[in-house]
C-alpha cells in the first residue's frame, strides 16, 4: 500500500492476490488429482466400485491385512505334504 494510492500500486497488489488464488485453485485440484490416483491404484478398486454400485454409490473402505506372523483361521492350516515322491529322473 502506498502512501498516496498509486494506481499501477493497487493493480500490481490485485494481480498478485488474483494469481494467489488461481494457485491456490490448482493446488487443491492436483491434491484432489493426486488422492484419485492413489485411489484407482488400489489393487481392490474393482471390488469396491462394485459394492459402491451396489450400495447406491457409497463406497466401502476396505479391510486392514492381517499381519504376516498372524495365527491362521480354523480350516486354513496349509495341507500336509504327501507321503510319497516323484522320481523325475528314473
């Protein structure tokens, strides 16, 4: 702000408050862009768009993983190995 209200002053200040605010627009655009993006690379996404669709377009968070050295469930302990071999050499 100047002391006598010099014009070019006043639009130099306007222009840069303008640009501001254009910057700021796609500042939140490339965030929105970016959260999309991290969105559909998802491995699940199909799964969740598909109960979104059917859960009227409300979309589902997906599960937490259970950890690697987490017990497994009753029924899926791995099968024992066989009791016989192949001999692909004989």
């Amino acid at each position: 702000m100047s002391l006598f209200g010099c014009r070019g002053c006043e639009a130099k200040s306007a222009e840069i408050r303008r640009l501001g605010e254009q910057l700021k627009w796609f500042e939140e655009q490339v965030d929105r862009q970016n959260r999309r993006l991290l969105e559909v690379a998802d491995p699940r996404i199909n799964e969740r768009l598909v109960q979104a669709d059917r859960l009227d377009r409300r979309p589902v968070t997906a599960a937490p993983r259970a950890a690697p050295d987490a017990p497994l469930l009753p029924g899926t302990e791995p099968a024992p190995p066989p009791a016989w071999e192949v001999d692909v050499e004989g």
